[in-house]
C-alpha cells in the first residue's frame, strides 16, 4: 500500500483581484491554475468595486470597465466548469464617508451578478493609509489619529452594512503602527464585531497581513477572540494580486482559526453560505 497524502481541505479563497484595478499582475487563468494546485474548491473573484465615481481612480477599474470585469468571470467560470474549483464572483467596496448613496446606488443595478460582497476602509480622510507610497503622510495625521478615525468609519460602514465579509478589519497596522491604547481599540473592535455578528457579515482572515511589516494575519489573535465570542462566522482570503499569493498561508490561516474554536469556514454562493471545513 503506498502511504496516501494527508487530507487537504477543500478550501475557498474569497479574497483575489484583477490586473483590472491597475495594481494586481497575472492573467485570470493563472489565477484558476493556482487556485487548483492549491486544491480549492472556490476561487472568489473580489476586484475593487469602481464607486463612487472617480473615488481611489489610479487603483481601481473605472466604472467603464465593469463590462470587461463580467466578462472575465463569465469566461473564467466557463474554463472552470467540470473542474474542481467553482468561481465566485464578487467585489470588494469601499466605506467613503458621506458618498454611500453614490456606491449603493452604483452596486444596486448589478448586485445580483454577485456571489457576495466584501466591505473594506482604505482610506481615513484624503489618506490612503495602506498605500506603501504614502508612508511619509503617517505624522501629517498621527498612528493614534488614524486608528481613531479607522474605527468610527468601520463601525459606521457595519452599521449600513450590506456587505457579507469585513475584509481586514485591523488594516491600520499593515506597516506596523499599533494604537497606543491596545486595549481599548479591542473593546471597540470588539462592539463593531457585535453589530457584524448580529447582521450575519462573517469576519475575513486576511493572510495578506503575513506578507507586509505587520507580520500578522488580519486581524490579531486578541481581535480573533473576540470575533468568536461574538458568533461571528469567518472567511479565508488571501487578498492576492498576484497568481502565486492564491491560498497564500491558508494552512497557518486555519490552524489559528481552529486554535480559537472555528471548526470552519465560509464561502458564499448566490449570496448564501456554504460551510465548509478549515
Ligand atoms: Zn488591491
Ligand atoms: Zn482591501
């Protein structure tokens, strides 16, 4: 008898873009053969949402392009089909302060293309404070300011909802820069995942967070915690933009998440969930 390899489970990554959104490389098939050799059962298709108009231009599709964006899912979908990873379609959207008509409005007419939704903040203010290339602003607004205004924006983006995953909810510490009260920003977040627990939006364990300074999943372990207590269900995403960040540390991704009590994880089809083990 030959020694058969340890199980691996059929996983969904919920979290991956397009050369679209003009700061992602790698042609869609690619990312469809790393989904496969990475042995996932689904492969979400979350580019940038384009809204509200002119909103984040130089990084993400225009609103033009969203025809093209269709089209690549249907035609991914097409080679997909009989194999073992199904496609999701989805998109990932932004909070924008005093714009979400626009983006609600912009989303309304298409919503049904979409398996699912992933609600993000990006930006506090004019800043983009993820963005590599805007590092030197960070003591224009000061770490503490920043995390201050972060997390009014999510509780108020969790509070429209209309979203089904809080993608990397502690996005503030991607270059390291903590607040100084830890524990309180906990308490916070904790109250934020609350209210996302009580609208069914599930929690994103964002593996991108290994791969930048913060060198740390999205979000921490302490805010792990909490999301569990909460009842909040949870989704693996690697946030790749690139084909080989596909499932990117999904392995350590679900041994943390088993560690704190999740015994699985969720995709979404058609806007339901579908269970699936870590
Ligand atoms: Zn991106
Ligand atoms: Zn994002």
């Amino acid at each position: 008898m030959n020694a058969s390899p340890a199980a691996v489970p059929a996983r969904a990554d919920l979290h991956t873009h397009t050369a679209l959104c003009k700061h992602a490389s790698g042609l869609p098939h690619e990312y469809l053969a790393a989904a496969q050799s990475a042995g996932l059962a689904y492969l979400g298709v979350s580019d940038h949402f384009p809204a509200p108009a002119g909103y984040d231009a130089e990084f993400r599709m225009a609103p033009s392009d969203l025809p093209r964006y269709f089209e690549i899912l249907r035609s991914l979908r097409e080679e997909a089909a009989g194999g073992p990873v199904q496609i999701l379609a989805a998109a990932e959207f932004d909070y924008v302060p005093g714009r979400m008509d626009e983006v609600f409005d912009a989303l309304a007419p298409v919503r049904s293309e979409f398996d699912y939704l992933l609600g993000s903040v990006h930006y506090v203010g004019d800043f983009a404070f993820d963005d590599p290339g805007k590092l030197d602003e960070w003591p224009r607004f000061g770490v503490d300011a920043v995390w201050d205004v972060y997390l009014n924006d999510l509780d108020a983006f969790v509070g429209l909802g209309g979203f089904n995953v809080l993608a990397h909810s502690d996005l503030p510490k991607k270059f390291g820069f903590r607040p100084t009260d830890y524990e309180s920003a906990v308490r916070r977040i904790s109250e934020i995942y609350r209210k996302a627990a009580a609208k069914g939006i599930c929690l994103e364990l964002n593996t991108a967070g290994l791969r930048v300074p913060a060198d740390e999943i999205y979000p921490a372990l302490p805010l792990l915690r909490a999301a569990f207590e909460a009842g909040m269900q949870i989704t693996l995403g690697s946030d790749a933009h690139k084909p080989e960040h596909v499932a990117y540390a999904f392995d350590r991704a679900a041994a943390l998440a088993r560690s704190v009590g999740w015994t699985t994880h969720t995709a979404f089809v058609k806007g339901e969930p579908v269970a699936l083990p870590l």
